[in-house]
C-alpha cells in the first residue's frame, strides 16, 4: 500500500494507493470513521461492477451498509439527484458520524461529497474514484459541487474527505479514452510542477496506456502527491491552487461551444494545455520547445491536438462566463518551462485568438 498524506491545518487525511484495494475497504474505513452504519453511494455502472467487494469488506468490519446507486453522468450532477440521496439518508435516519462512501468517476465525488458535506452539516465522506482523472484530480482536495441551468459546478464547497482509497485495478474496465483523458491531468501536473515527472510520462507511455500495474502505482503516487502539495499550500485557491487549473481556462470554452459530452474532459485539457503555451511564447514567456513538448507527449498518449473550434468571438465569450475570471480580466495559467508556470491576466484579445489558433483544426 503507497501512502500520500494531505495534512491540511485542521485535517489530516490519507490517500490509500494500492491494487486490490477496494477489497480492504472495511479496515481502512474502521481506522479513519468507526460507525454503526455507513452508506455506499455509486454511479450505477461502477456499482455492478465494484460495489460488492467493498460492502463485503464493510460489513465483515461490522457495518451496516445501505447501498443507492443510480446513473451520474454530467447532466445527473444536479441538486435533483442530491435530494434523492438526501431522502435516503434522513429515511434511514444517518446519524452524524456515519459515513458516507462515494463510489465513482468525478461527477460522482462531487455529488456525493456535496451530499456528505451537507448532510447534517457534515458527514464523514470517502472517496473511491474509479476513473483515473478523478484518482489524480477530482477526489483529493476538496471541491465539491454540483450543476445548475446557469452553469457548472456553481453550487458547491470546499469539503474534504476523511479517506481516498485509489485502487488501480478498477482501470481495467475503464474505456481507454477515459484513461487517455485521465493522462491528459497528469500532463497537467508534470507541466506545473515537475519536469521529471514530465520525461517519465514519456518515457512509461506504453506501458501506462497497457495498464502495467506498478507503473500505475507509481504515476498515481506521484500524481496524488502533487495534487495534494498544491492543496495543502492553498487549501481554498487564494493563489497557487489556480495553478492546477493550467489548460482550463481554454478547455471549459472548448467543452462549452462544442456541447458538453462531445469532448472528454481531458481531450479538452490537452488542447488547452497547447493554447496555453502558444499564448505563453506569443507573451514572450516561454519558448516554442514547450509547446513542442507537450504537442509530442500529448501525442504520444493519443490526444488530440487539433479541434474544430467555434469563431474566435464565440470562444471569447464562453471564456468571459468561467467562473474564475475576475472582474472581467481572464487569468491564464501559462508554462514558463516544463516544470513551471505562472498566472498573467490583461491579455489582449489579439493574443489570446493567436493562442486559439494553435489548436484550431
Ligand atoms: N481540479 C482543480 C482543483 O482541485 O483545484
């Protein structure tokens, strides 16, 4: 079992990397919230295939495990689908330190944790991503939220777990576009933060891509560890924790002007990643050899690198609407070398069309 420790000023908690994992939910459960009861929270798809080992393991640690599963894709990520988890917890009569176990990929972590964090004001939450974006992005840290008619992920928290457990196995019945899409994350992490890292996401590709067990191992730890840097220096995003959003800022617009569900999350990164290091050497931040480097990576993982984008107008405007942008400025989160970014906003409109068209098929 790897360990990574996210020791935050008033919580401490650890993500549990391990292949088998979900099988030893009961003890490691037992170490962090000992209850009665718990309650096992899923997507319906990953709970036909997952959720029996881990309330096997539950109950032979002695607890009382009630189950809901139903269909969390995006458009489910609502505050319909978080009453009807409500419902079952005060039918149930949940007590405050029962646990509540989120079973899934990201709109299921950010669901169910905006449940757990509600609920009576706070219950203790478990995170199990099942997809390998939300192992090395969405289950640690915090952020929790749902969706409204307005906009994504505009209701929400920062609420973070009690535990992640991260079990690398469940990969195996991840489709591998979702796995490219999670790749696409870790590129983002090795771009932010570690150059090192960058050459062996390179240099491992394959072997990633073919689900080679202790590779995953060790690109989940060293993702996670990462992550959880960032979150514990700037738990609420005051500052450092916007760099995490490298990429984002272009990929949002790309998901939004294309329809949300037509590009994968991290196909969206990527491509904002590339803009965003066009926009940087236009800026004279960088050089072109960073561009370059993330444009062979991102291939080498089988990313796109081109897209067929809205007008630049369509784009800008989509851009305007993040919820990052700050009294109208949009901040860019641009490489200065692989390994290192910094934010800039008040960049011109000519500047950031010059960006779009890196990516433009
Ligand atoms: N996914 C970006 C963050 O957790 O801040």
């Amino acid at each position: 079992m790897k360990t990574v420790e996210v020791s935050l000023p008033r919580q401490k908690y650890s993500v549990q990397i391990k292949a088998g994992a979900i099988a030893d939910m009961g003890p490691l459960l037992t170490a962090c919230a000992a209850a009665q009861r718990c309650a096992v929270f899923a997507d319906g798809v990953v709970a036909e295939l997952y959720q029996e080992p881990i309330v096997k393991s539950l109950e032979e640690s002695g607890y009382e495990v009630t189950t809901h599963s139903r269909s969390l894709g995006e458009a489910d990520k609502t505050l319909a689908a978080v009453q009807e988890f409500y419902d079952i917890l005060l039918d149930g009569r949940f007590e405050r330190k029962s646990p509540i176990v989120a079973l899934g990929g990201g709109v299921t972590g950010d669901t169910i944790g905006f449940v757990a964090s509600t609920y009576l004001r706070g219950v203790p939450l478990v995170q199990v991503p099942t997809t390998l974006l939300s192992m090395v992005d969405a289950s640690v840290g915090g952020k929790v939220a749902v969706n409204v008619p307005q906009g994504k992920n505009l209701i929400g928290s920062f609420y973070q777990p009690k535990l992640v457990v991260v079990d690398p196995n469940v990969l195996s019945s991840l489709p591998k576009a979702e796995l490219r899409s999670g790749l696409a994350e870790c590129i983002k992490h090795a771009v932010i933060r570690d150059a090192e890292l960058f050459a062996w996401t390179e240099k491992h590709a394959d072997e990633l891509l073919a689900l080679d067990s202790g590779r995953l191992v060790e690109l989940l730890e060293r993702n996670i560890s990462i992550k959880a840097k960032v979150v514990v220096e700037d738990e609420r995003e005051q500052g450092v924790r916007a760099h995490l959003n490298f990429g984002h800022t272009f990929a949002h617009a790309i998901e939004k002007t294309a329809g949300y569900g037509r590009v994968l999350h991290g196909e969206a990164v990527g491509l904002g990643m590339l803009a965003a290091a066009r926009l940087s050497i236009v800026l004279g931040l960088c050089g072109q050899e960073v561009y370059d480097a993330i444009h062979r990576l991102l291939s080498r993982v089988g990313l796109p690198t081109q897209y067929e984008l809205a007008d630049a107008a369509t784009l800008l405007d989509a851009m305007r609407l993040d919820k990052k942008v700050s009294e109208g400025d949009i901040r860019f989160v641009l490489p200065l070398s692989i390994g290192e970014v910094c934010i800039r906003g008040g960049v011109a409109e000519k500047d950031i069309h010059e960006a779009w068209s890196a990516v433009r098929a």
